[in-house]
C-alpha cells in the first residue's frame, strides 16, 4: 500500500518571517521608499523593535510545543512533584503568563502541574528561568544600568523610548533594587587579581552626606528635624546650624600602588616658581582600585568591608598597608580598631590636602590674603612637614604669633592649625611616605565620593528612601569596580536558585 505524504511542519517562525517581509516592503515600495532618511529611520526603529518581539514570541511559543511534545511522546514519565514534596498528578496546557521583555511585552504558554489542594507547578518556568514578576532579567539589567546614570525619571523615559511602555517608574525603582541584592555575597566570594609584595596597599576612608527622605534620616538627626520644625520656620539657618535633612553614607577605596619616590618640592613648589630645570616627579598611581559605599550600613562595618578586600589581596600580611584619612576623629578610632582586632600593622597618614588647608588659614592670620608673602610663609612651613619637621614648624608658629601679639581672632586661626598638627603628629610622617613612594593625600576616595554620591545621589531635587540610595550607591560602585558584566551572571544564578531551588540541592554556593 503507498503511503500518503506526510503533510510539512508548520513553520514556528512565519509570522517573524511575514514581519520581516513587511518590513522590507515598507523600506522598498512602501510608504517609506520616497521619504527623506529620516523618517525612515524612525519608521524601522519602530518596526524593528516589532519583529524583535515578534521573535521572541514566536521562540517562545515554539518552546510551549515542544514540551507538549515531549509530554505526549513520554505518557510513562515520572509524577511531577512540588516544592514541599508533594505530587502533581494532573496536567494541563495552555497555561500562559505575561512577560514583559525589552523588546516589549509577550506571553509564555507553558503545561501546569496540578494537584488537590495544592499550588500548580510548570516545569518550564524553570527551563527559561522565569522570574517572579512580570518583567524580565533583561529588563531589570536594563534598569540597574540607567538607573545608576540619571533619575529614576530619565531611566524610565530612556526604557520607553528602547522598549516602549512596558515599565513604571515604581516597579523600575523595586528591579533595581533587587538587582543589587548579591553585591555583597559576589564580593565575598571574588578573588582579587594576585599582587607582588613590592606593590604598598592603599585603604583611604571618607564620608558624605546624602539628602533624604524624613523617615529615612537617623534617629539622631531625625529628631533635630523635629525640633526645628517646632521652632518654626526661619528666612536662613545660623551660622554653622545643619539643616538635618542628610543621612551620612560611607565611602572606602582599596587600591595597590607602583611606588614613585618623591622629595617636598615635587608637592610644593619653592616661593617664586620653579627653574624649570628639572619637573617634579609624578605620584603613585592606583592601580585595581575597588569601591565600596554604603548610607545604611554603619561606619565600621564599611571599614571591615575595606579591610576584608585588603585581607584577601594580602593574606599572610607580606606588603606594607598605608590608609590614609582627612583626620576626622571617629574615622581614625575605626580604622586603628579594626587593624587591632585583625592584629595588622598600618601605616596611617592624615591627607596633606587638608593639612595644607589648616596652614593657608594660619597663613592668611599673619599676612593679606593672595599676598606673596602669605604664600611664601605658607610653602615654607609645608615644605617643612614634608621634611619631616611637624612638631617643629607647629612650634615656631605659635611662637611667631606670640612674638607679633596677634589680636584674639587672628590669633585663633594659628591656635586651631597649632591644635590640628600637634594632635596627629603620629600621622604626619610624610618624609618617611614620600622616600619610599607612598600616597599623601585622599584624591582616589574623595573623587569616589564625588562620582558615586554627589554626581547621582545629589542631583537637584533628590530626597531618597534607604533601600533606593543603597541599591544605586552600590551599583554605581560595582560598575566603578568594572565588575558589573561578571557580577550580574553571578547574580542570575543565585536568582535562579532562589526561584527553582532543587530537591537536593545542599548548602553550595556560588563563586564568582
């Protein structure tokens, strides 16, 4: 007997495929084939981002029949069970479930698992890794990666004009958020780029204030608002009064060096100008920095990140640690009782930016401001520090201030550099810092204080909830790090556990 023929497969993709056709005709002798190049242009971004979806939708459908397949082919297979245990012993298809993508929103057919009483269960929810909600992982890498480069507003109006209307500024702010959940774990299990001992290891600290909401202030601050507001309302603040609306976050950097020896006149260069017959010598530059920041987590345990990432590029404690901080006080107990704890030996040297800083002002009560004589008095007593010679440059101001019997205000300047210097001599031994080519100053945190805060956080208007300035700080540190492409692989993985954890998986994780 001759067999009939067998009638051809459908094709899954012939509605791309008409797409794609219509698309081409609107281009060749279409609407368009007339038109000035811009107009079609605006026409095949759209039409473009309609087949690309039409794509999708035709994968994922194809997908929907092959399991139907699968399933008809293998009547004898295994009973489904759920998550607690329990079977599945019916099954039903055309379960479908939206998913908005960035090529626009689609739907995902799938066979339910169903048992009395208990919730269904498809097993191709885990075979495409879908997530929880309606919007996919692309989707939320793309709003992770706008969100930390402009508002919320701009990062929701830049996902509209790529993927049309398939996001709300709300649901943008919740993915991002969850985006930056595994920062932490992702950290912890990287390993850092090995180093050679010669290489000195730098930790810099440093903190900046981040406007906030009221219900996300400290208590401490929170309560000064409160007592504010009783008083009522004035035309401008006291001087020196905060208006308590900022909520300080923390910054630390942790970065290797090449040492490049210096001496004082490479920094400070002699009054008059220099001969132009030698340059100065250019400073260390920091190499693999690592940024890390944070609002809600407390001062110490970002010096303790900062620590465990130095730690870990230097675990049997062979190259020498140098942190250098802008002399706040709580800043330096932190630091000095963390390296207690882990029995480290450090380095600690003040920033000579702001030691300059303290010395203009002591300048500036002995001579007029801009004079050549205050910069001449001022090079002179930093050139000294540099040297070595705090305690001695301290002392011969104050002498000099008291042999010209300086009137009370002028005289409190040259008191408080006095104060400032002669409290952290133990941090002034920057001629022992630049003979062996150490960092003397803080410019790597404070320019990730800039970046990270105040060119994100600070923008006009700005007032953030704790988990939305966390999540951006974060992220914006993590592409700082340039980690962002291996910490989102890492990140899709621990969401896949989380969502489809299996029967026996055991206490494993991930390494990044």
């Amino acid at each position: 007997m001759e067999q009939y023929d067998a009638l051809p497969e459908p094709d899954p993709y012939s509605a791309s495929r008409d797409a794609f056709e219509r698309l081409v005709w609107t281009l060749a002798d279409g609407p368009a084939a007339d038109l000035p190049h811009d107009e079609p242009e605006v026409r095949l971004e759209q039409l473009g981002r309609d087949l690309l979806r039409q794509l999708m939708q035709d994968h994922l459908d194809l997908r929907a029949r092959k399991e139907e397949d699968a399933v008809r082919a293998n009547a004898g297979t295994p009973v489904i069970t759920g998550p607690e245990g329990r079977a599945r012993p019916w099954r039903e298809k055309g379960h479908r479930r939206l998913l908005a993508c960035v090529f626009g929103p689609v739907s995902v057919s799938r066979i339910a698992y169903r048992g009395r009483g208990v919730a269904n269960v498809h097993p191709a929810d885990e075979a495409l890794s879908l997530p929880a909600g309606r919007h996919s992982r692309g989707l939320a890498r793309l709003a992770a990666v706008e969100a930390v480069r402009g508002s919320f507003d701009q990062a929701a109006a830049a996902i509209e004009r790529r993927c049309g209307k398939v996001l709300g500024k709300r649901r943008l702010t919740e993915l991002v958020v969850a985006s930056a959940i595994d920062i932490a774990a992702y950290y912890t299990a990287k390993i850092p780029t090995p180093c050679t001992r010669e290489m000195p290891l730098v930790i810099q600290i440093d903190g900046k204030g981040v406007v906030m909401r009221p219900e996300a202030l400290r208590e401490a601050t929170r309560r000064a608002a409160a007592k504010s507001a009783v008083a009522g309302r004035r035309g401008r603040l006291a001087p020196g009064e905060k208006p308590n609306r900022k909520r300080m976050a923390t910054v630390a950097c942790v970065f290797d060096i090449a040492p490049a020896p210096r001496r004082p006149h490479d920094i400070i260069h002699p009054p008059g100008g220099r001969s132009g017959t030698r340059s100065p010598r250019p400073g260390p530059k920091a190499e693999r920095k690592w940024c890390t920041a944070s609002v809600i987590r407390p001062p110490e345990q970002v010096v303790a990140d900062a620590f465990d990432q130095a730690a870990s590029r230097d675990p049997h404690r062979l190259r020498d640690w140098i942190v250098l901080v802008d002399g706040a006080r709580h800043q330096l107990d932190l630091v000095q009782d963390e390296a207690a704890r882990r029995s480290i030996r450090l380095n600690i040297l003040l920033d000579f930016v702001h030691v300059a800083e303290y010395y203009w002002t002591a300048a500036h009560a002995f001579h007029p401001v801009g004079s050549r004589e205050a910069e001449t008095w001022a090079a002179d007593k930093l050139t000294a520090i540099l040297a070595g010679q705090a305690g001695r440059a301290a002392h011969e101001m104050t002498a000099q201030a008291a042999a010209e019997q300086l009137p009370t205000a002028r005289r409190d300047a040259v008191t408080t550099c006095h104060r400032y210097l002669t409290g952290h001599l133990g941090q002034l031994n920057y001629d022992t810092a630049l003979a062996v080519g150490w960092p003397i100053a803080t410019g790597a945190v404070e320019g990730a204080c800039r970046h990270l805060i105040a060119d994100r956080l600070d923008i006009t208007g700005a007032r953030w909830g704790l988990d939305g300035a966390e999540a951006v700080l974060q992220l914006r540190a993590l592409i700082t790090n340039g980690d962002f492409e291996d910490y989102w692989i890492f990140h899709t993985a621990r969401e896949h556990q989380r969502l489809y954890p299996s029967p026996d998986q055991q206490d494993y994780s991930l390494t990044a």
